[in-house]
C-alpha cells in the first residue's frame, strides 16, 4: 500500500497492493480503474490514467489536508461545509480554482 498519491502507479509496479489516497475521496473510480487495468495486465491503461490525475494530485497537496478535500468535495456538490476547523485553515481561492480546473476533466458540473 501506498499513502503518497502520486507514487499508485508506481508502487504498483514494485508489487504494491493498492494505496490509502486523499485524492480517492475525489476521482476513487479512476484510482480504482487505474489498479483494476494494472491486475489485468493493461500497465499503458494503468499508465495513463495516473498521468491524468496526477495535476489533479499536485493541487490537492498544495495546502495541509483535509482542507483541499473538504474544498474539491463542496465543488463536487456534497456540500460537507468545506470550512476546516482551528488550527487548520481553508484553502485559497487560488487554490480553489486549480482544483475545479482539474475535476472538470473528471466531472461534469
């Protein structure tokens, strides 16, 4: 297992199992389909989908989770109040934006 986002594919190549993810909270389906492709054998397919999330990934750790979570799931529509609590503190509208830039490649809204 791996906890370090952008290194799934990676890992899996080293014999890796699968990965605990915080940006599973978000494009989970595309992880999975990643490792599914990888255990079928299809390791390009594998390839290929962290490629495509791996800006999402980036953005997510650009501040302390769970703030980019809590702020990507509100964009989603779950509407969890995506405020953090003290000593944490919300995301930037920057960041925000970069974050919605890459979930519309995954979602429409």
């Amino acid at each position: 297992m791996t906890g370090e986002d952008t290194n799934i594919f990676i890992n899996l190549c080293l014999g890796g199992n699968g990965t605990v993810a915080a940006t599973g909270h978000v494009v989970g389906k595309k992880i999975k389909e990643m490792i599914n492709k990888y255990k079928a054998g299809d390791i390009i397919g594998a390839r290929g989908i962290q490629f495509d999330i791996c800006t999402l990934q980036k953005y997510m750790f650009k501040a302390p989770n769970p703030a980019p979570i809590k702020a990507a799931l509100d964009i989603l529509g779950l509407n969890l109040g995506g405020k953090v609590r003290l000593p944490l503190v919300d995301i930037n509208d920057d960041i925000k934006k970069l974050i919605k830039s890459e979930l519309c490649k995954f979602y429409d809204f």
